[in-house]
C-alpha cells in the first residue's frame, strides 16, 4: 500500500513540475507571434510581403527572418559577423565587426534599409 502510494506521489510530482514548463513554453510562443505579427505591421507594403514569402519555408520565425535581412545588407557595408542586438523599434542594431569591434548601424524599419 505504501508502495501505491509513493508511486502515486511520484507521478502526481511529476506533473506538476512539467505543468509549469509547458505554460512557458507556450506563453513564450505567444509572445513570439505577437511580437512578429507587430513587426510586420511596421513593414512596407513591399517588404512585408518579402518577409511573408519567406515564412512559406518553416522553421523560422518574423524576428528571425527580419534578422537575417538586416544582417545581409548591413553586410554590404560593413563587414559584419552577426547582430549582436536589435531594438527594431528604434532601428538600430548592434553588430559585431571580424575584428571583435562592436559598431551601432541604424536602419528604417518600414523598408530595413540601412541609414548611411
């Protein structure tokens, strides 16, 4: 009987422990759609319908495919590593330079152009 009943203590532990993860989880890919589908909502015209045709690929969300755009024409200035932070709403973005160096690049967020 004491045996039923540590297993039930387990198993009831358990469940409440993934209980937690799985609400994060989700309320986290909530936030991801909202922040993307606010994103997107900023864009032009043109190159929102550029970043949709890219979600037609899965596997990567808004904020990563406005990432990847940003990062291939700031590429074309600088020569650029990676985003190492982004504030889209104020269009800057922080990138780091092959020398370690990091450098603020603005850009327009109704087209992702970058500003000179």
């Amino acid at each position: 009987m004491k045996l039923w009943i540590g297993a039930i203590a387990v198993a009831g532990c358990a469940i409440l422990m993934a209980a937690p993860q799985h609400a994060y989880a989700q309320a986290s890919q909530t936030f991801q759609t909202a922040l993307g589908k606010a994103e997107l909502a900023e864009l032009s015209p043109e190159k929102r319908a550029e970043v949709e045709g890219r979600m037609k690929q899965p596997g990567q969300t808004v904020p990563e495919i406005l990432q990847t755009i940003l990062l291939n024409s700031i590429k074309l200035k600088y020569p650029a590593n990676r985003i190492v932070a982004l504030d889209f709403g104020r269009g800057t973005a922080v990138v780091e330079l092959p020398s370690k160096e990091m450098r603020t690049v603005e850009f327009d967020t109704r087209t992702l152009a970058i500003k000179s």
